[in-house]
C-alpha cells in the first residue's frame, strides 16, 4: 500500500515520458511490467542491514543513509519513467561513493548502478562501464581502509547482474526486432492478396458483366418482335449469372485460404528465427470467413505457445478435408507434459465449439505436443451474394 501511495505521488509529480524505460517494456511485455521495477527496490534492504551488525564502527550511519535514500528512491524512479537514463546512473553510482564513510552497505547503490547500465549503452560499452564503476568503488574502499572481504561480495553481484541485464536488454531487442519482421510479414502478405484480389476480380467480372449487358440490350430489342430468342438470350443471361456466382465464391475461398497461408508464412519466421524447424501442408478447402479466422487464430496461438514453451526442435502443420469435415493439425517434438489452461487455449476452445467444431490437445512428457481443430464443412454461407442457385 504504502509503495503503491508512494509510486501514485510520484507520477503526479514527475509524469512518464513516451521514451522512457517501462514504456518501452510494456511494449515487448504484459501489463504486469509496470510493477516490475518497484519490486527490485526489495534489494535495497541491505543499505539497513549491513550497518545494522555493525553499529559500533558506524555510530552515525542512519541519518545519511535515510537522506541517501530519499535521494535514490526519486533517481530510480526518473530512471524508469523519464528521459536521460545514464546521467541518472551516474548520480545512482555517487550516492554510493558519498555514503562510503557512514555505511558499508552503501554498495547496494553500486550494484544497482551496475544493474542500470546496460539500459542506457550497448552491451560492451555497458560492461566497461561496470568494470569500471567497480574498480573505482574498490579503490574508494580501500581508500577507507574497510576489509576487502566485505567488498567480493558487491563485485561478484555487480558483475552478476550486469551481465544477466545485458542478456536481457539483448533480448528484448531480438523480440521487437522479430515482431517487427512478423507484422512486416502478414502486411507484405496482405498487400500482396488484395493486389491478386483486384486482378482476379478484373478479369472474371469485367468479361461477366460485358456478357451479361450485350444479352440484355440483345433481349430488349427481340423481345417486341422475336419473344423466343429474347428468352433464350435471358436463359443465357441467367446461365452466366450463375457460372459468374460460382467463380466469385470459388475466387471468395481461395482469398480466405490465402489469409491463412499468410499466418503461417509469419509462423515460419517466427519459429525459424528461433531455430525451430518448421513445415506445413495445405490441401484446398473451401472455408467459410468465420472457419478461416478461426484457423488462422488457432496457427497463431499454438505456434506462439510452441515458441515459448516447447522447447522443440521441430514443428509441422497440415490442413486436409475429408467426410464433411475439414482438420487443422499443429504438431511438435518439444517437451510437452501436462497442458494449463489459459486464456489462450480457452478462448481458442470456445471459438472452435461456437462454429460447431471441437479442439484437442495430446501433450504426453517427452514426446511433443500436437494441438488439432476440426470443423464441420459447411457452404459459403457468408458470401455476400443474394443470388440463389
């Protein structure tokens, strides 16, 4: 509660900026981001401790540490939700060098200071700087003739983290750069169908419709004199109509399984940039706008669970139609185990059973996981053409 006021008071003060640091991570993570940096404060209880066993040797340590922190608590903040994060570092790192004489535990700001670097340089700059934060605090200590022996301690965690930070920011990188890559993917895919959406839609209308208006004058003019032949051209007007609906829902379907060829194009990258082997076969289906989206979501949801979770080195997907029925099979060779439901796969079962399908999920230890979809094929129902047959 108290951190919770705390945090309030200082957004009201000191509001976040669009670049700053937990912004960007919301962006690459889920919402639960924004607590994430107040719960390493917890590390900062050793400022407290350290002393506390050694009272008699720094019988003035509670003030200027109180003051000291004060001071970081307002610095770690700006160095999260504001601008201009290695000035703030810096700062972070002399409030350690400056609490030296009165508290050993003074260290707790050097180690974070190493934590923070690696978010305002590049990974090698990043450990530089950290070698040398370190080098210069351990001079400092010797300085104050203070055992050696209680500084290994914040050298080895100062390395620790920085490195274990590096390893991260470097992957947060690679994720945004691959969801970059992802959605870059299914827009390159998108234009790409509606420019073949518009030729198809050229060729087979403009022919169909030229067919139909040179009948239909055709038939207007014998209809006062010749009302047979004007029937029989209305035959073939009606004849054309027909074989024009048939090419419209026929063009319909393959436009909807080119939008799931489109999410499993953006699957392979996703799971080869991740060093997962990746391959699927697609019969021709006729699918229906709600049949397709429902697909393309599930291709979704289970390869992103396969990149998260399996572990695999290897994954398939297949789509085949046989008895009325069509099947979407996901499959791979992770480690499977048991399956916990989550929002995902829930809302995945309840998309499936709402268009009369159902979803299975085999994982067995050790032996992979296979998600499979089957639908009921049903007509183009959702054509959009109110001409009957």
């Amino acid at each position: 509660m108290t951190i919770s006021l705390f945090r309030s008071l200082l957004h009201s003060l000191f509001p976040m900026a669009p670049d700053s640091l937990v912004r960007q991570q919301q962006a690459s993570a889920d919402a639960s981001m924004r607590w994430f940096p107040w719960i390493n404060l917890v590390w900062s209880v050793w400022l407290f401790v350290t002393p506390f066993y050694a009272t008699k040797y720094y019988p003035d340590w509670l003030w200027p540490t109180l003051a000291s922190y004060a001071v970081f608590l307002l610095l770690f903040h700006r160095f999260h939700y504001g601008r201009h994060r290695l000035p703030i570092n810096l700062a972070i790192a002399a409030l350690g060098f400056a609490l030296l004489p009165y508290n050993p535990g003074s260290q707790s700001y050097i180690i974070y200071a190493c934590a923070f670097f690696p978010f305002c340089m590049g990974g090698r700059k990043a450990m530089l700087a950290i070698l040398a934060l370190l080098a210069a605090y351990a001079t400092a200590w010797h300085a104050a003739h203070i055992p050696m022996i209680y500084m290994s301690s914040g050298v080895i965690a100062g390395v620790v983290v920085g490195l274990f930070n590096i390893g991260m920011r470097q992957k947060l990188r690679s994720e945004a750069q691959l969801r970059l890559s992802h959605e870059e993917v299914r827009r390159l895919a998108a234009l790409a169908e509606r420019e073949r959406i518009g030729r198809d839609l050229h060729d087979l209308l403009g022919h169909t419709l030229s067919l139909v208006a040179l009948k239909s004058n055709l038939a207007s003019r014998l209809i006062g004199h010749d009302p047979a032949a004007a029937r029989k051209e209305m035959d073939d007007v009606s004849d054309v109509a027909r074989d024009a609906l048939t090419q419209v829902r026929r063009a319909v379907s393959g436009i909807r399984a080119a939008g799931l060829a489109a999410e499993l194009a953006s699957a392979r990258l996703l799971l080869e940039s991740d060093g997962v082997r990746f391959n699927y076969e697609m019969s021709e289906v006729a699918l229906s706008a709600e049949q397709e989206t429902v697909l393309a979501l599930a291709v979704r949801e289970a390869v992103t669970n396969i990149q998260r979770h399996a572990r695999a080195a290897g994954a398939s997907v297949s789509l085949r139609s046989a008895d009325q029925q069509v099947s979407l099979r996901i499959q791979d060779d992770g480690r499977g185990g048991a399956i916990v439901p989550g929002n995902g796969l829930c809302g995945m079962r309840e998309r499936i059973e709402s268009l009369g399908g159902r979803l299975r999920v085999d994982a067995a230890p050790g032996q992979g996981t296979c998600v499979e979809v089957t639908l009921p094929l049903v007509g183009d129902r959702d054509s959009g053409l109110g001409i009957g047959d």
